[in-house]
C-alpha cells in the first residue's frame, strides 16, 4: 500500500465511524426519553396518600416515590430541589404540585400522566407550578440552547490557547479571562436581554464562565499533555458525550442509564444543573454540580501547568549540539 493511498482510506474509514458516533450520542438518548426513578412526592393522609403511592408504582421504574405529611412539606421538597413535583391530596381532590423550571419536559410529562389517569376515574387534579419559568421563556428554550454555546466556547478557548503556544501561567491567565468575559456576555444575553433567567446576575455569570471554563482548561491541559491530539480528544468527550448527555432538555434521569448519571459528571450537564440551581432555586442542590465543574477548572488548569514543566524538564535534559568532547590525540 502506498503512501498517497494510507491517507485517503484512514478518511475514508474514520469519516463514517466519527458519524455513527455522533449519531448515536445524540439520538439515542433522545429516542429514549422516559422517566426512570425520577423524584416524585406523595402527600396527605396515610390512608389516600397509600392508595396514590400505589397507582403510581403500576408505572414500574418509573418514579422514586418520597413521602411527605403535607402540601406545605412537599412545596419545600420541590423548592429544594429533592423532587420534581407532588401529588398531593387534599379535601377538595387531588392536587399536582410542579416545577417547570426544574424541567419543562419533566412539568409536562408529570402534569399528563397524573391528570390522564384521574380523568379516566372522573377526578379532576388541580395543577400548580410552584417554580415556574420566566414569562419571556416559558418553554426553557434558552437555556437548553446555552449548552451547546458554551461548549463550543470552552473548546475555542482550549484550542486557540494551544495554538498561539501559551504555556504554563500565561495559558491559565488566558482561559481564566477569556471564560469570565464568556460568562459576562451570557449572562447579558441570557439574563439582561431574553430574561430567560431569574437569578442574581452575577452568580448567573460565575456560573457561565466557570462552565466554560471547565471545558477550556480540560482541552489545553491535555493538548499540553499529549500534544495537539489532545484538543481533538477533548472536543469530542464534551461534544459527543457532555452535551448530549447533559439532559438539559429533560432531566438526567429521563435520559436512558448510565447517559443520564455519565451527563451530570461532564461540564455541560454540570453546568445546567447548576445553572438551574442559582437561577430559580435560590442555589438550592448547587454543591453537587458546583464541585463537578471546578474539578474539571482545577485539574484541566493543573494539567496545562504539568505539561509546561514537563516540557521544560525534557528542554533542560536535552543533549546541546554546541558541546563536544576531546578526543585524546597521539
């Protein structure tokens, strides 16, 4: 096989595969969207409460039921972010507590398959929104469309840091700026001009860049590490892992298993969640994720300053051309 030739198979076999991946990462998830132990809460008296319990385990897997004594204790649940949403009964009928800012997708899901079941029985469920979306985004449409964005920068921030040959303090200062100044520009977008979120602005943007942030320093630490491969490698980890698997437009556990728990581990499912979190929750469940994206900042900025000093290491320990031993003469 010549050499002209190698080239156009490796092309010729890799374009293909690097497609059935891609497709794969992005429609299976989709194509699978269920819920799968999703957080649900069941409130009111022993007795009626049982009797909900049990009608929703006939929908097996489905749910993973938490009990609660009352209304007031489940709105707290929901506003804490231990369960997506509530059915609680009440003397006037069966009431469904949700949270379409936890998930749009998840509200919806939740609000059919409680109210179609009591309407074959002839009950009529009362809904309520309890963390609602903004009124300028009612569909959470920004915020699912963030994820890609973001990623895109933090792998352009890797890269461009890689390709201009910035090393070791001044690498990390580059990411560090230009992640902050992502963050401020979404935080602008996202928050002054669409509303799409509802918290304070500057948690929002620390939020932002740090997402971005994890994914920057994750692509030039193992540029640094392994060489330019690196940035490829990087870029496909959060492209065709993070981001489909983030559950931005569901929840992760509408996503099938292990895609869901692996998402939350990668900065784009990190960053939602977190997102979410300071934006409508008042930072309620942030520690999880907040951790996840710092330990990507933390250990992708740590691996571009390894591999600065490794490579000084090896320039130091370099045979010099200049240097020439006598030989003995005579």
């Amino acid at each position: 096989m010549s050499s002209r030739t190698r080239p156009l198979i490796a092309v010729a076999v890799l374009v293909p595969v690097l497609a059935a991946l891609a497709l794969w990462a992005f429609a299976w998830p989709a194509a699978r969207i269920a819920p799968r132990d999703l957080p649900l809460g069941v409130a009111g008296p022993t007795v009626a409460a049982a009797q909900v319990e049990r009608q929703l385990e006939q929908h097996e897997g489905a749910f993973e039921i938490h009990r609660y004594a009352d209304g007031a204790a489940a709105r707290d649940a929901i506003e804490d972010r231990s369960v997506y949403g509530a059915v609680v009964v009440t003397p006037q009928g069966p009431e469904l507590l949700t949270a379409s800012a936890a998930g749009p997708a998840v509200a919806q899901f939740l609000e059919q398959a409680v109210t179609q079941r009591a309407s074959a029985e002839g009950t009529r469920v009362k809904v309520v929104d309890v963390v609602p979306t903004p009124a300028s985004d009612p569909r959470g449409a920004v915020l699912n469309a963030a994820v890609l964005p973001l990623a895109l920068a933090g792998i352009a921030a890797g890269a461009v840091v890689t390709l201009l040959g910035l090393r070791g303090m001044r690498a990390v200062t580059a990411l560090l700026v230009a992640s902050a100044l992502v963050g401020a520009v979404a935080a602008v977008i996202a928050h002054s001009w669409l509303g799409a979120l509802a918290g304070d602005w500057w948690v929002e943007a620390s939020v932002l860049g740090l997402s971005t942030l994890a994914v920057g320093a994750a692509v030039a630490g193992l540029a640094a590490l392994i060489g330019p491969a690196g940035t490829g490698i990087g870029a496909a980890l959060v492209m065709l892992i993070g981001n489909p698997f983030s559950g931005a437009a569901s929840a992760p556990q509408m996503l099938p298993e292990p895609a869901g728990a692996i998402g939350q581990w990668m900065p784009p499912g990190a960053g939602t969640s977190l997102l979410r979190s300071v934006a409508f929750f008042d930072g309620s469940a942030a520690t999880g994720p907040a951790l996840t994206l710092t330990w990507w900042a933390a250990l992708g900025l740590g691996a571009v300053l390894l591999g600065n000093a490794l490579r000084a290491r090896r320039k130091d320990s370099a045979p010099t051309g200049g240097s020439r031993d006598l030989a003995t003469v005579g």
